[in-house]
C-alpha cells in the first residue's frame, strides 16, 4: 500500500487491472477515503465517511461501501458522490461484466423515487447494471455479509 497514505484501517481492495486499483481505507480523526492505483502512484480521495469497508473499480465507474453510505465515482476517482437512492451496511463490493454490473453485499434500503423516505432495510444483494445510475435488492436469507460475482454477464 502507499507507505504515505496515513491510514490506520485498510479493509478492502479491488483491482480490475494492474493500471486500476482501489482500496477502502480510513484514517483515524480524518475520515474515510479511497486509495487509487494508476499504474505510477498511489493517491487518495477522501469520502464523506468513517469507515470504508470496500472498494471496487472499473472504467465506467468506482464503487466504495461503508457503515452506511455508498460512495460512487463516474470520472475515474476525481470526485466521490454520496448515493442517497441506496443507503447500507456493506463490507462486499464489486464490478463485474463490462464494468457497468455493481454488485454490493450486505443490509440495504433504498430511497423512495417519490419522496426522502427510505424502504424496510433487505439483507442480500444490491446491483445495478447501469453503473450506478439504479439500484435494486434481492432478499437472501441469513447473516449476508460476503459474495462472489461473475466475471461475464449472461445476456440470456
């Protein structure tokens, strides 16, 4: 990892190639950011939260879970976005397919497109195909907190 990060909790790392890699860190007193890996350097971009738990990346977008907020890039990690259409506990991300598919693990609910008011939380997974732009949960019963995603996305 970067020696000059600062980070005293480094807990997830995505890679999608060896030019492209992120990792959830955070910094005591300071904050959550997002460790990036261009193939040269290490630089990190604080987020508007404590602990991140994971991250993952593509080129179509970077993904990276907390405590409750998800943290969403479109410009290949210059600036962060707050999601406010998906909120939730998660440790497990992932971008998968063509860089589009996010799939994320844990406890969530989503924000009615109506109003500010948030759905009953659903433990299971949260994916998007559109890179982020819409979400959706299916239930999985039990304690979820970990999963695994294709590499290829079906078209069936």
């Amino acid at each position: 990892m970067n020696a000059g990060t600062g980070a005293t909790t480094l807990v997830g790392v995505g890679a999608s190639s060896q030019d492209l890699l992120v990792a959830g860190a955070s910094n005591n007193g300071d904050g959550g950011f997002i460790e990036q890996y261009d193939g040269e350097e290490w630089v990190h971009d604080k987020v508007p939260g404590g602990l991140l738990m994971d991250a993952a990346a593509s080129d179509k977008a970077i993904v990276g879970v907390s405590m409750w907020p998800v943290f969403l890039s479109h410009d290949n990690g210059n600036t962060f976005e707050t999601l406010e259409s998906i909120r939730g506990l998660s440790q497990d991300a992932h971008i998968f397919g063509t860089g589009s598919d996010i799939g994320l693990v844990g406890t969530f609910t989503l924000s009615s497109p109506d109003d500010d008011s948030l759905a009953p939380a659903v433990a299971g997974v949260a994916h998007s195909g559109d890179a982020g732009v819409t979400w959706s949960v299916s239930e999985v019963p039990g304690d979820v907190r970990y999963g695994s995603f294709p590499t290829q996305v079906s078209s069936s």
